[in-house]
C-alpha cells in the first residue's frame, strides 16, 4: 500500500466510527486496520474513551428509587396543575357557595397564625370561647361529640376526621390531624396546627374586618374577607418534608384573597383560582384544582362521605402534595409506615389486592416468575427505602425491571447487586448486564466492558464459554476484528462441546465471508 | 398497577398524555429519566446535580405539553432528547445572565472545577473526573453533539434530527469534537487503559 493510499484510507476513520461506511469501503478499512497502528489505536482509545464516558454518565445520573419516585409525583403534580391552566379546565369549576373557609395543610410541626386583624370595633375584641365543641367523624359512620380547650391540643386519630366550633367558626380536622387552638391575644385566634390537614369555615366578615392566617415561620400571611378558600403550607424543616412539593397553596372557591409574603411579594387569588408556591419560590396564579376543592367541601360537609376523603387524600395530590400526611387510614398506614420513616416517599406504590401486610423476598421471587412484574417492582423499591444495601432485592429488582423492557432501570439495578453483592453474585450481574447492553441497549462497548470484567473475575464462570462468545460478538459490532477472533476461537477451541462454540463458529464464517 | 400490566410504547404514552393522563407522563419520566440527565449532565457540565435535576423536570413537562403536537413518524427519543437539549440551553443562557458563565459565540463553559454533577451521589472517580475536564475543554456545540452521540448512541442522521441541524454540520463537529478528545493532554489515560486490556 502507497503512502498516498494509507494517507487516504486512514482518513476514513471518522466515517468508520461513524457507520457511514458502506459495506465494502468499511471492509477495506478492516483490512486496513490490520497494517495501521495508527488507526487501530485511535480506535481503541475512542473506544474506551466512549465506553468510559457513556458508564460514567449513567452513573452519574443514578437516583434512588426513592427520589425518582418522588419526581415522578411531582412531575405528574406540576402537570396536571399546567393543565388545569387550560380553557377547556376553567369552564369546569363552577363558583361555589357564600361563607368564608380556610383549607389549611400543615406539615411537620408548622404552625398557623390565625388571627382576626384589623378591627376597629372594641366590642369585637372579645376573646373566643375557652371551651370547643367537637364533632368526631368515624370512618365506620360513628359520631361523637367531645369538648375541647383553647390551648390543648386537638388531633384526629388516622380513623376520624374533626369538625371543631370555634365561636361562629368552625375548624375541620382531616385524619391524623393535629392542632392547638389557643388565644393568642384580646383581638386574636392562634390556631396552631401541628400535623396533617384542616380546613377553616369563618362566619361571614364585615367592613374593614378581616381574617388572617399566617404561616409559622411568619413567611406568608392570607388576608380575606368573605372569602371561601383553602390554604396549603408545608413546614420546611425536617426530613419529613417532601422538598419538591409545593410549599404553600392558598385555593380560594369565593371571593378574593390577599396573600403576602414577607420578601415583599404579594398575590390575588380569585375565586376558582389558587395560589401554588413552590420550594424554589417560583409562585404562580392559576385555576383551583378539583382535589382541592372536593378536600375543602368533603372536610366540612363530613357526614357526605367520609371514606370518601381519606380516598382523596390517599391520591398523590397534585395541589395539596404527597407527603405521608396524606396516607391512607388504617389499612395501609399500619406497621412502621409514616412518621417514623424519614426520608420515605409518600406514596409507595403498594400493589393491588387485600393484603398489604409485607411480602417476602420468597413471595416476590415468585411473582416475578408469575409475570406480576409490576407488582414487585412496586413491593421492592419500596422495601429498598429501608434495606438500601440488600443485594438479592436489587438483583429481584433488576430481573423484574429487565422483563418489563425498563432495561435501563434493569442496568442501574444491577450496578447496585455488583456494587454491594458477594463477588460472584456481582460477577453474575455484569454477565446480565453485558446481555442487555448487548441485546437490548445495542451498546457494544458497555457489553464489551461487562463481559470483560465477568471474564477477568476470579470467581468461578458458569457461563465463560458464552460470556467469551458475547464478548467476541461485541467486539466484532465495534468492528474490533482481531479482538473478536481470539476470543470466538477461545470459544471454539476451549469449550468446543458448548451451544457458544456452535454460534462462534457461524460467526467466525460470517467474518471470513 | 395490575399483575397483567402491558407495557406501552412511548408514542402510545405520549398519545395518553394528550389525552390528558397524568400518570402516563410520569412512566415516561421513569424511563427515561437517566438517561435525559446523562445528556444534561455532561451537556453542561457545571450543572450542579440539583439543577440536573430541576432542567429535567423541565424536559418532561415540556414533553407534555407537547404532547398534542407529536407526530408519530417522528422518533420519540429525538424528540425527548430535542427537548432536553433546547432546556440545558435554556439553563445555560439563565446561568449566563446571572453571571456564573462567560460566553464566547459557542457558549462556551469556563470550567468551574469541583462543580456540574460532581455533586451526585455517585462517588467521583479520577476517571470520572479526567472524563469531565476533557468535556469541559469542547465547545458547548461540539459537546454537545458528542454526548448524543456517545452517551445516547445516537447516530449522526439521529443527531442532526434531534438539533434540527444539517448531518454535515453534525458530523463537521463530531469529528472535531472526537479529534479534540483524541488530542486532549489527557488522552494518555485511554492509552494506559487499552495497554492493560489488549493483549
Ligand atoms: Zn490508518
């Protein structure tokens, strides 16, 4: 070969790594590669270079279960509030009826200010009554009536929700809510919530009067008058709080409110509209959701349907947020589920049927074996939050994850088995992994990388003679001829007896031809 | 979720998602999430992981809202990673006003070392890091192509459709971008890696 003619061959090489060559151009750059150090080595070192960089990205961008599951959430949640933004959303939300309510979701040990501001009548200065008429709704259609104090604590158990008169007011208490109503000073109500939901009807206000909810950091204060809305504020201090849920929601179903924050901005929320802030400040004005407005109705009409609420609250809600406040009763929130979970995403998915009680790995081996793939991943990322370095669940999951064609999930998983598993069931996963890359990922380069490593392992190879001939076969996608050769002739030579050396051997001839 | 669950396609999903399901949105996110912050990661590699992830977040919203107007001809992994690609610029622009990057005509990233998705969970290898410094030595455009390329296996065809850019132009810059990396000072390390594994 003249050194014009190397000169011109080698200046396929860019079209060679870009599959641009036709079929004989490309064959004749194989030949070429034979004789050319030069190009051979810029091959390889793109070649790995590339390999390096695409697992370094993947990597790179891994995020647990967990916190996918919680994008996920929120991602529907932003969604779905877009679309309620459309016209086809807004003719649906009909105005509602007259009374001012106050829908209120506290997280996490937050408070609420809730004062009565403004008035310049001494006689409305009176202090509300001391004592608080209670209204217990039960979940299995019981009522009962107690009496609480301003200044104790109120709270619903995870069976019941509260309607609590306040005066000419009444506080609704969602399950596994808590608060402390307490007077706060002669012209004003502290309402403190601790935990969970609670949704605030205000008698009628006149002239200058107004009602007034503030957040416990003092961050946000609502201004009404005569205005039915719903208020949402999540704490942001502890781990409990779902940072990628909105941070404060004011959703007005009649008459306007006023929402200030104490940076300086403020908002007007119309009727049929709600305010959502979130975490990163970003704030936007936009139509009331459905979830919402159906809480704010469910929580104060409580003999209507009260199952139906804890149905709604159990739904990942797009406006109200997803934390565990909004766990389903009993039936679901029982074990160590909830509170003592930190760092546990709101709605696991649990899978369908009658016995959420815990699965065992056995149990879940087997509904992947039944095809109940969906059902296991389920059950074992949410197993995962707590046994985070279990290796056989990372492996179920990958397997369940491969035979749903989530084969990037499948790929992240078993990363997981090599990184915490004893050294031959790792090495069994990157065997699994070079398949996938192989077969379903199409990237050659991760397959040559994985049944690289399985071969180099020490660990006794079950699967040697194929993991040569996959090896072999991606090398010979990348067009890494020599490579290829010596490791389908290893197969043929080696384990001659196999089903891989009878595939090498038709490669081989593939590559002769 | 039922054991008999059948798994759409991602056209069939986006044609839910024009129908106004939610949740189908959110399977998409699931798969293809990874790999949307691969490609924003290593696009702009000063991208702290956080912001990684809220620009993703951004892709697949956009990705619904677009939903409508997908065309089933068109292949959904360019039009996600079109997508994704017209964010990370979005980003970068953003990042530009507030004065964290200074730009020549190919928003060019001055490296910040020790930022971009270095603040990922995943522990930061030499490897990963000497991975990063070459990336950050291309320009955005020729970067940006490459990790198409290499990250997402696209071809050059694929890439151009994805950018809705001429081929020629993709593979004008691919090749630089690859002869870039190839010449890098640190390209030393990919032949200390081939020596250990070619026999
Ligand atoms: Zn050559």
């Amino acid at each position: 070969m003249t050194a014009r003619n190397e000169y011109n061959v080698c200046r396929d090489l860019h079209k060679y790594l870009d599959r641009d060559l036709l079929e004989s151009a490309r064959y004749g750059f194989e030949q070429h590669l034979t004789e050319c150090r030069t190009c051979t080595a810029a091959i390889a070192q793109w070649t790995t270079f590339a390999g390096a960089a695409r697992n370094d990205a993947t990597q790179q961008a891994f995020r647990s279960p967990a916190a996918e599951h919680i994008a996920q959430k929120q991602l529907e949640a932003s969604f779905s509030q877009q679309q309620a933004l459309s016209p086809w959303h807004r003719r649906s939300f009909a105005p509602l009826m007259a009374t001012a309510v106050v829908l209120v979701c506290l997280l996490a040990g937050a408070a609420i200010f809730w004062t009565r501001a403004n008035d310049p009548s001494p006689k409305q200065t009176a202090p509300v009554p001391s004592t608080v008429q209670i209204t217990r709704f039960s979940m299995d259609g019981s009522i009962r009536q107690t009496t609480g104090h301003q200044g104790t604590p109120i709270a619903a158990t995870p069976n019941e929700q509260l309607l609590a008169t306040v005066g000419k007011d009444r506080v609704a208490v969602a399950p596994k809510g808590r608060m402390v109503i307490k007077r706060k000073e002669t012209t004003s109500t502290l309402l403190a919530l601790n935990d969970g939901w609670i949704a605030c009807q205000v008698a009628k206000r006149h002239g200058s009067r107004q009602f007034v909810t503030r957040t416990q950091d003092k961050r946000f204060t609502v201004v009404v008058k005569g205005t039915r809305f719903g208020v949402q504020y999540q704490g942001s201090s502890d781990t409990r709080v779902d940072e990628l849920s909105p941070l404060l929601q004011v959703a007005v179903t009649e008459g306007i409110g006023q929402v200030e924050e104490t940076q300086g901005r403020t908002w007007t929320v119309s009727a049929a509209e709600q305010l959502v802030v979130q975490p990163s400040g970003a704030a936007e004005v936009m139509p009331i959701s459905e979830q919402n407005r159906t809480i704010v109705s469910s929580l104060l009409n409580p003999s209507s349907a009260p199952s139906a609420l804890t149905d709604i609250l159990a739904q990942p809600n797009p406006a109200l947020d997803s934390s565990d406040k909004a766990s389903p009763p009993p039936a679901l929130s029982r074990g160590t589920k909830t509170k003592s979970s930190p760092g546990v995403s709101p709605g696991i998915p649990r899978p369908d049927g009658p016995d959420a009680s815990p699965v065992s790995v056995a149990e879940m081996r087997q509904w992947i074996g039944a095809g109940r793939n969906a059902d296991a991943i389920a059950v074992i990322e949410a197993r995962l939050l707590k046994e985070p370095g279990n290796s056989e669940l990372w492996r179920l999951l990958a397997e369940s994850k491969r035979k749903v064609g989530d084969y990037q999930g499948a790929i992240v998983a078993y990363q997981q088995v090599i990184d915490s598993a004893s050294p031959q069931m790792a090495n069994a996963a990157r065997y699994k992994m070079g398949l996938i890359y192989q077969n379903q990922l199409h990237q050659p380069a991760n397959a040559i990388t994985q049944f690289s490593r399985y071969l180099a392992d020490g660990e006794p190879q079950l699967l040697r003679a194929e993991a040569l001939y996959h090896l072999g076969r991606a090398e010979y996608n990348m067009g890494h001829k020599a490579s290829a050769r010596a490791h389908l002739n290893e197969v043929t030579e080696q384990h001659s007896a196999t089903a891989a050396a009878v595939q090498a051997r038709k490669l081989l001839q593939q590559m002769d031809l | 979720m039922t054991p008999n669950t059948v798994v759409r396609s991602d056209e069939a999903l986006m044609t839910d998602i024009a129908e106004g399901d939610t949740a189908a949105l959110g399977q998409l996110y699931m798969r293809h999430s990874q790999a949307v912050r691969a490609m924003i990661g290593y696009v702009a590699p000063a991208m702290s992981s956080h912001d990684v992830d809220d620009v993703t977040q951004e892709v697949f919203l956009s990705l619904g809202k677009a939903a409508k107007s997908y065309r089933h001809e068109a292949l959904f992994n360019a039009f996600l990673f079109r997508i994704a690609s017209n964010r990370a610029r979005d980003w970068l622009r953003r990042s530009w006003v507030r004065g964290r990057f200074t730009k020549n005509d190919d928003l060019k990233i001055v490296s910040t070392p020790g930022a971009g998705m270095t603040a990922a969970p995943g522990q930061q290898t030499m490897l990963s890091q000497t991975i990063r410094q070459i990336l950050e030595s291309l320009t955005y455009n020729h970067r940006e192509v490459l990790v198409l390329n290499i990250v997402q296996g696209l071809t050059c065809d694929e890439i151009a459709d994805v950018l809705n850019i001429r081929p020629k132009t993709v593979r004008t810059r691919l090749h630089r971008a690859r002869a870039a990396v190839l010449q890098h000072r640190h390209a030393a390390i990919w032949k200390d890696a081939i020596s250990e594994t070619t026999p």
